[in-house]
C-alpha cells in the first residue's frame, strides 16, 4: 500500500524516478527524538575512544562502499563522478579520521590560569549537550549534514537528522552504514520530508540544532531557537568574491576560477559568485576563463563520468539562476558565453559567464548558486575590497596574488568567515579549521577544535586549593573597619605601577 506521503524523487538529470520515501508524521519525529533521548546516556557513558572505535568502523564501511555512494550522489543530485568521490567519499573520511584522532584532546578538561585568585583552580569540562537535531541541503547531501553527525556522535550525543526533501535517499542509505557499522539505532535517527518536518523536529525538543540551508530558512529555524533557548549553528548562504589582483599568477588564478565556479554546477555555499579582476590582468583573463568554460563538458553523471558538470540539482533552482542571467543582461550585462538553459531533460544550465555587470544586478547581489560568474574590471585594489565587502553575505572570500604578503594582507581585510588565497572552497575539507559565515551567512563554526566542542555544554568548575581557609575577606560579617583596609588591598593590586601601589597602600586614605 502506498504510503500517504512520500517524496517522489526523479533524476535531475533525465527525469526518471530514482526512488520514493515515506515523509515522517510529526509523531514519528517526536518519537524519534524521545527515543534518541533514552539511547544518549548510554553512548555518553562510553569513553571518547570507545565513540571514536564506533566511528573508525563506520570510515571502514564508507570507504568500502564509496562507489556506491558516489553512484547514488550522481543520480539523485546529478553530481559527476569525481565530485561525489572526493567531495562525498573522501571529505566525510578525512573528518571522520581527523576527529577520531583529536577528539580526546579536543575535549579534555581545560584548566583557567587564574588571575587574581590565586587560592582557586578553575577548568571547564565538556558534557554532550544531549539530542542534536541537524537539518541538511541538499547540495552536499553526505559531507554536510554527516559531517554534523560525527562531530556530535562523537561528543556523546545523540542526533536526529534531517535531510533535505531533494536528498533522501544517499541520506537514508549513508545512515544505514552508521547503523551496520555499529551506531546503535536508536542514538542516531533520520526523519524524512519537507520543511515543515525540520520545523516540527526544532519542535520536539532537541537541545542544539545544526542547520545549513539558505538565509531564509536560517533566519526562521534561528527564531525557532531563541524561542526555545536552546543553542543552533546557522550555516547559511555564501556570496564569495574572488580578487584577482594585478600580480596574480594567470594560469593557476584562471584554473580556480573555473573549478570554484562551476565545481558541483554552481551550487557550493562557497561557490565564486563574484570575479573582481585588475584591470592590469583583466584583458587576458576574461578571455581565458572563456575558452575553459567553453571547454566544460555538461552531462548526466549517472551515465558517463566523463563529465565536468551536471545539472541544477531541482527545478527551482534552475528558475533562480535564469532569472539572476536575464535580470543582469536586462540591466546590460554581455553574455560572454552561455547565458540559457540547455534545452532537453534534466535541469541543465549551460555554463556562463558575464561581463559589465554592475552593482544594481541581483547577479552580483544575491546568491544564484548555479554556473554563472558575473566579472568586473577595477583599476586600484582598494576599490576591489571595498567591493568584495559590500555584500551582507560573508562566508569565503579568495584572492590570487603572487605575493604572499601582500596576500595575506588583503585576505585579512575580507570580512568573510574564511579567505584563501590562491585556492578555493578546498578549506572545507581541512576538518581542523573553522567553518562559519560572518554577516548574514551564519552564526557559529563548525569544524575545528571549536565546533566540536560546541557539540557539548561547556561546563566551568571552580575548586578550592587551600582547604583550611575557613572564610573569604568578602564574606560577612561587613565591618567598617574592614572598608579601609579593602581601599588600601585595591590600592595595592590596581594602583600605577610600584610605585603608585606603595603610595596608595601606604599613604593616606584620604
Ligand atoms: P533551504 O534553506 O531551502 O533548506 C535547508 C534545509 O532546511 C532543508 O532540509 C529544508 O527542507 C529545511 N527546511 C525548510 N524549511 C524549514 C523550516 N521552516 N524549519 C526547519 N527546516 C526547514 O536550503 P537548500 O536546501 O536550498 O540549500 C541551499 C542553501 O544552503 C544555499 O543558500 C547555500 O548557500 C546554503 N549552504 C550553506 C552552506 C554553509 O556551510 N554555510 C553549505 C551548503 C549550503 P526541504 O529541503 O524539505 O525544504
């Protein structure tokens, strides 16, 4: 009997139905969460290594069934090959593996060298913070929200994730390697279906949510968090500027235009959506970024992985990036090649790229988050900064440059959560570093020592060195002829310098 909702998911590349899921009612996912609940004090009671081994046998079950994931990443999402092996198989490895090998240090206790009271110790501790709810894109349907899963499996908690309603299925497939491998059942859950089902997980009483996914539906799920106080890391959309300044090596800035352009059709939070280029350079390299972007071959990943570039992964989105092309050329832009949908099945969009855009341009304004690179031409790097940091959007930035120096210093003037240079959206997959928007791209890290800690409470405890001391100075009683004493005790720890310490201890009062 058919279930009475379920997603019906096609190819996004030709059309035909790749698989059906049934959508979880909202008892189901509270349910879920009730269950995952019960599960977490066991798994937290197991020590980090005991987590880390659990993990270490599901990185063993990815890395055996990694064509399969990447088989079913470019049929449901349109990925090529290479991409779900490296950005789907590799990436989801190296976290798990860096994680695994850093968690005990990561979340040892820390002790606080104290200041003022000396006679005290303080450390913060890390407990799990319980039940996670993670709401996942479907851009990077096993890296992303897995991601999310490991970091917080590993800090002793438990996780109901929900995947977007375009991905279900490599997200119900990867979960089912969590569970073979050794993750009991019950501690980590998927739930299955629209918005609305992340909305009614928010709901069911998670204590810290994980969400990536457009400004939109962060600014609502974060609403959704205040109300309930719980803790929520927003990872949201990207705008990134790329500057290629006027020493920039041509060939190696022309290669990583192109791959972080068009890699996964566009649609990487990290994705360049801006080219700003040095007039000095800008001749040479509009004219190279054509002929490389011409040379892109589109394709269904599902049938050849001899293809650089598949489809929009769904219909809306496609509908964005045509209507991002034809707002730029209605206000001037040239189509330097591309420019339309590929007619025929599948949400194909032919590789773009756009000259003499302008800042009143949704293209250079708003995520399009598809394969068009808007290019502007500037005459002073100044003017390329001012540029790269008018967007309200802040997530990666990159600038190209020969000078290392120099590279380093306009990369510190980006106001985005992480700028490369001379290299592009590669960060993510270095799991040590932080991960994070400024601006209107989010709030919160993940990755990194930091975002695994954030997976648990931070906990400070403060202790007592000198056992024998039967009372503090600021406890009652209040004497006065305690007041003076104190003014001279102030005198001597904040007073200027020796000097000033032995004058206001010493001196007069008055
Ligand atoms: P959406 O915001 O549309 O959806 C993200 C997830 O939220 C989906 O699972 C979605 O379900 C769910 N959702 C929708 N409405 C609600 C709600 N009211 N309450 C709770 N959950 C809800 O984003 P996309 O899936 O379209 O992803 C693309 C966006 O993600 C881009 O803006 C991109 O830049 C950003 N992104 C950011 C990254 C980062 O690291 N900063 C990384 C990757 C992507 P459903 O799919 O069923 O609608």
């Amino acid at each position: 009997m058919a279930h009475p909702d379920e997603l019906v998911l096609h190819s996004p590349a030709n059309g035909t139905e790749v698989g059906r899921v049934a959508v979880s009612t909202p008892d189901e996912v509270r349910a879920a969460v009730a269950r995952a609940r019960a599960a977490q004090p066991a798994w937290s009671a197991r020590s980090i290594a005991e987590r880390c081994a659990v993990l270490l046998e599901v990185r063993e079950s990815i890395l055996s069934h990694g064509r399969e994931i990447v088989a079913l990443v470019a049929k449901e999402s349109g990925k090529p090959q290479h991409e779900g092996l490296l950005h789907e198989v590799m990436a989801p490895l190296e976290l798990i593996t860096y994680f695994c090998e850093n968690a005990e240090r990561v979340l040892a206790p820390a002790p606080i060298p104290m200041h003022l009271t000396k006679h005290r110790a303080s450390y913060l501790h890390y407990v799990p913070r319980g039940v996670v709810g993670i709401i996942g894109p479907w851009n990077f349907p096993h890296n992303l929200p897995f991601g999310g899963a490991v970091m917080a499996l590993l800090a002793g908690n438990a996780v109901v994730m929900k995947p977007s309603e375009y991905t279900p299925l490599i997200a119900a497939y990867v979960h089912g390697l969590y569970v073979e491998a050794g993750v009991p059942a019950d501690l980590f859950q998927l739930v299955q279906g629209r918005g609305d089902v992340g909305a009614t997980l928010i709901d069911a009483g998670v204590d810290m949510v994980e969400f990536t996914g457009s400004v939109a539906t962060g600014k609502k799920v974060g609403a959704m968090c205040a109300e309930r106080v719980i803790p929520c890391v927003l990872e949201l959309g990207g705008k990134a500027p790329a500057l290629v300044l006027a020493d920039a090596d041509l060939d190696r800035a022309l290669a990583a235009v192109t791959w972080g352009g068009f890699a996964n059709a566009g649609q990487v939070c990290a994705s360049i959506e801006r080219v700003l280029v040095h007039e000095r350079l800008y001749d040479r390299f509009v004219e190279g970024l054509v002929t490389r972007v011409k040379a892109l071959r589109t394709g269904d990943a599902s049938a050849s992985d001899d293809i650089d570039l598949g489809p929009l992964q769904n219909a809306r989105q496609r509908d964005i990036v045509e209507a991002r092309v034809n707002d730029a050329v209605a206000k001037g832009a040239r189509v330097l090649c591309g420019g339309h949908r590929i007619e025929g099945p599948g949400h194909f969009y032919a590789p773009t790229v756009l000259a003499d855009v302008t800042t009143d341009m949704d293209i250079v304004n708003l995520e399009t988050f598809g394969p068009v690179l808007p290019v502007m031409r500037f005459s002073d790097e100044e003017a390329m900064i001012t540029e790269a940091n008018r967007s309200h959007l802040g997530l990666l930035g990159y600038v190209f440059c020969k000078d290392a120096e120099r590279g380093r210093r306009v990369a510190e003037r980006i106001a985005c959560g992480t700028v490369m240079v001379n290299d592009v959206i590669a960060s993510h997959a270095m799991a040590e570093t932080p991960w994070g928007g400024l601006k209107q791209s989010g709030i919160g890290v993940t990755h990194s020592d930091e975002g695994l800690r954030h997976m648990c409470q931070q906990r400070h405890v403060n202790h007592d060195l000198v056992p024998w001391m039967s009372s503090e100075p600021w406890w009652y009683p209040y004497r006065p002829q305690d007041l003076p004493r104190f003014e001279k005790a102030l005198g001597a720890l904040y007073g200027q310098g020796l000097a000033g310490k032995l004058r206001r201890l010493f001196g007069s009062n008055d």
